[in-house]
C-alpha cells in the first residue's frame, strides 16, 4: 500500500475552471512537499508545509497541510493548460529522514 | 547555474546486459538521491548518499543494483543484468543537506529493457 494516497489520479478540465487535488495518509508527517512534474523532467518543487493548519499560496495555488499533519491539499483557481502536469506530494516521515512520494494525479488543462 | 546533469537521457537494452547511468548533481550539494520512477507512479527512493557515504539503501535491490559516489560528487547507478521490469527512468537528485531540504531533479534517463 502506498504511504501517500493522491487522488484523483486523472483529472481534465477546461481553461478557467478551479480544481482541487488531494494527498491523504494515516501517518503524521514532519512536513510534505508538492512538486510538479511535466513530461520529459523530473519534479520540481512547489512548496514545503510544515505546520499543521498551514495554509500557503503561490500565484493561483493555494497549498494546505492538515491540522494533525496527516493529509493535504493542492487548489488550483483559474486553471490554465500551462498548469498541465503531474503533481506530486512528498512527505517526511516522523522516524524517517527520507521524502516518500505519493503515485501524483496527472493534470491537463484544456485551452 | 547549471542543474542537475543526467547522462544517458534515453537506453535501450536487451534483458541480462549491464547498463550505467550517470549524475552530476549541483555543485557544493552534500546529499544525491537516485529514484526509479515507473510509468504512472511517483519516483521511489533507491539510494541516498551524504557526501560520499551510502546512508540509506534500503530500496535498493542489491542483487543487481549497484551505485558509489566517488570523491562525494559525480555518483553511478548500474544494473547487472537487467530483467524487463528494470524498464522505468531513473531520476538523480541532489539538495544542500538533508532530504527535507529542496531537492533538485535532473531529467532522469528513460531506460527499456526488451
């Protein structure tokens, strides 16, 4: 079973629409990382939440981490196909240095 | 300043030949990760490395699976002998310290076992 559960995993919708995308587990993170990811590349960060309850916004994104730091979520406002691309979560484990990944939900955005 | 470097960024072998994938991460960077990413899934930790000392690899599978960082930089990942399900693209990544701090990707090497 996976550590992260990313849902949905597939999500198309039109230029101008929000989305809301999800990472959910039963274990409590120190912190979790969203990354993006287009074809071709490999991931780049997007943001690091830390405190439970957080809530962080960059441009159209706004990234918020549960308050018992078990789950997150990624919302999008007026998608645009430049924001087509896989988005993954990442978290750090309590007793464990290393980020595990989530499987990510693959976006498109259709102009 | 240049990101993470990769080589090759594509390989195609036949199941049971050895292949090597190469990475230079970001200068000054202390710690290099290598990922297996399979199609549709997130990237999967293999091996980490602080400076030039393999501190967690645990996901790696040992059996085939080798990897050093000599002099604490430039690392290697080879596989010998490949099997079909080996087919995934291979991601390096480096960051300053430890994993929590931002990691850097290259653009992974696509490998195909046939």
């Amino acid at each position: 079973t996976q550590l992260l559960e990313q849902s949905p995993q597939f999500l198309s919708i039109q230029e101008g629409e929000n989305l809301t995308v999800y990472c959910n587990s039963s274990s409590v993170f120190s912190s979790l990382q969203w990354y993006r990811q287009e074809p071709g590349e490999g991931p780049v960060l997007l943001v690091t939440v830390v405190t439970g309850g957080e809530v962080k916004k960059l441009k159209r994104l706004t990234f918020q981490f549960g308050d018992a730091r078990k789950d997150s979520s990624l919302h999008i406002t007026a998608a645009q196909p430049g924001d087509t691309g896989l988005y993954l979560c990442a978290a750090e484990t309590l007793n464990n240095n290393d980020m595990r990944f989530g499987a990510g939900t693959r976006l498109t955005v259709k102009p | 300043e240049a990101g993470v470097v990769q080589s090759p960024r594509y390989k195609i072998i036949e199941k049971k030949q050895p292949v090597a994938f190469w990475c230079n991460p970001i200068s000054g960077h202390n710690t290099l990760y290598w990922y297996r990413q399979n199609l549709g899934q997130g990237p999967e930790l293999l091996i980490r490395y602080e400076n030039e000392e393999a501190v967690d690899d645990s996901q790696l599978p040992k059996d085939r699976f080798s990897a050093e960082r000599l002099k604490g930089v430039d690392s290697t990942l080879k596989i010998q002998p490949a099997e079909l399900g080996d087919s995934a693209v291979y991601l390096c990544a480096s960051s300053l310290f430890r994993s929590t701090d931002t990691q850097y990707f290259g653009p992974g090497t696509r490998l195909t076992v046939l």
